[in-house]
C-alpha cells in the first residue's frame, strides 16, 4: 500500500502543490497543506474507489485546504498573490513573460472574485479538470459547478472589458 502511495506522490506532487498553491496563495502554507493531502491519502487509500486518481487528491486536497483556511480564516489574512512562476520550459522566454503577465492579470481579478467562483475558474480552467471532477472535488452538483464556472468567467470577461475602456 505504502508503494501505491509513493507511487501517487512522484506522478501527482506538481498537480498538487500548485493547486494548493493558488488556493492558499502562499508558498509555505501550499507545503504543509500538500504534505497533509499525501498523509490523508496514506491514510484513506483503502476508500479510494478506482476513480480517477487526480481527481481523488485534488478532493483529498481541497478538503485539506478547506479545513486549513477555516482555521486560518478566523486569525490571518491573506495579501499575497499565487502562481510564483509558470512552469512550462518548452516556451520561449518573451512567451513565458507574456503568460505570467497575463496569468497576473486574471490572478488579479480572481483575488476579487466570490470563493466559489475563484475556485471553478482555478480547478476547471487552470488545472484542467472536467466540469464533473472539479464539482467531485468541490462537493457539489455539476449544474451549480456550471453555473459558478460561468459567473466566474464572466465576471473575468467584464473586468478585463472595464480595464481595456479605461
């Protein structure tokens, strides 16, 4: 079982920590809160059901990071932006300053965005995930998901509209 566990940790560590990363915004925080999500997974492996095993730990993970922002949330707020650096060498580097450019850009936006929202866009449009897996991931119906999705991205669209007529 341990090896199984290894196993998910080598294939699935990158997914998950910059997931947690743009969920808590904080470098450290994403550490402790990936290292909880793999100690959980040891933990549970037994109730994992053959699903696909990116969408388990990113529910195992959402759940960590949910329980640590409640904690979290009654003393410490939170400035700092996420998604340090993009990780992608393939790219050229005016390529890849344009991307974090633009990735700040809707970053910023998201940061004013409502919970539900900012974490549609993120698990759906930032970590690829299907419409069905991110609602998995975040306990609800898939016509709610669609629904978040859709008003997150909206409200995306109508910002960068606000800026562009500025």
């Amino acid at each position: 079982m341990k090896e199984n566990v290894d196993k998910m940790y080598q294939a699935y560590f990158q997914d998950v920590h910059r997931f947690l990363l743009s969920l808590s915004q904080n470098h450290h925080t994403a550490e402790d809160l990936v290292q909880e999500t793999f100690f959980r997974a040891y933990l549970y492996l037994e109730s994992y059901t053959g699903e696909n095993v990116k969408t388990w730990l990113f529910t195992v993970a959402y759940r960590v990071f949910i329980d640590d922002h409640r904690k979290q949330k009654r003393t410490v707020v939170k400035d700092q932006g996420f998604f340090q650096r993009v990780f992608d060498k393939k790219k050229s580097l005016d390529h890849t300053l344009v991307t974090k450019e633009t990735i700040q850009e809707v970053i910023d936006i998201l940061e004013n965005l409502p919970e539900k929202h900012k974490h549609a866009v993120l698990l759906h449009d930032f970590h690829e995930l299907t419409q069905k897996e991110a609602a998995q991931i975040m306990d609800i119906e898939t016509s709610y998901f669609k629904v978040l999705l859709y008003r997150g991205r909206q409200a995306i669209r109508r910002r960068k509209a606000d800026e562009g007529n500025e």
